[in-house]
C-alpha cells in the first residue's frame, strides 16, 4: 500500500519513518485538496511512490523511504547535481540526504520553480 492509498483510508496527517535511516517525514492528507500548483503534484506524486511498511502509532507509521530513493538513485543524484551546491559521494549519504530534503519539501522550504523543475525534469522517470 502506497502512502496515498493509506492516506484515502486514514484521512489526516502522519508521520512517517523510515526503515533505514533514523529520519521522520511528515505526510499532510491531501485526499480533498483540489489545488494543482507544483508543490501538490509533487507530494500527491511521491506519496504515490513510497510503499508503507507499518502504522506503528495513532499518527505514525514506517515507510520504505530508503527503498524508494535505492530504486531511483540515479534519477536522484542527477536531481541533486543539478539543483544542490554539493552532491554527497556515497549512496548511503546521498539517500540520507534526500529522506531529509523530501521532508523539507512537504514542508514547503523551497520554491515553487524547484518542485516544477523536479517534476517536469524527473517525475516522468521515477519508479
């Protein structure tokens, strides 16, 4: 079951963590939100994307964050080297970093330009 699967079933906001790394990324229910701007399509696309694992408490559950970004770390290390100042040289880091950056993006701490760029130049690429 994908997070947006869960989130339909549940209807309210979960946070989630990962099977990995000690990392927490904080999922909003937006089963009834209509709007359409880049910062909705990406967190509808990657809730779509990351399978979860486990509901360990009333509003957390596990997710298979690590995975998710394993399947697509190419696509993930072309999407760093071109949107951060520095790219992490291990796998392992690189992971850790876009576990961290995806929650910071659910959280709104980048632009709208940024979640467009992502999608329009990755999204069509990520399992």
């Amino acid at each position: 079951m994908t997070i947006t699967e869960f989130l339909k079933i549940a209807r309210r906001d979960f946070d989630t963590y990962d099977t990995v790394f000690d990392v927490c990324v904080t999922c909003c229910d937006m089963t009834d939100d209509d709007n359409d701007d880049w910062y909705d399509r990406f967190c509808k696309f990657i809730y779509g994307k990351v399978e979860v694992v486990k509901m360990i408490r009333e509003c957390e559950m596990i997710c298979e964050w690590t995975q998710f970004i394993e399947r697509n770390l190419e696509i993930f290390r072309e999407a760093a080297r071109e949107m951060w100042t520095w790219l992490p040289e291990d796998d392992e880091d690189l992971e850790y970093e876009w576990i961290k950056e995806i929650n910071l993006w659910f959280a709104g701490y980048v632009s709208e330009y940024e979640y467009r760029m992502f999608m329009e130049n990755y999204a069509d690429k990520i399992q």
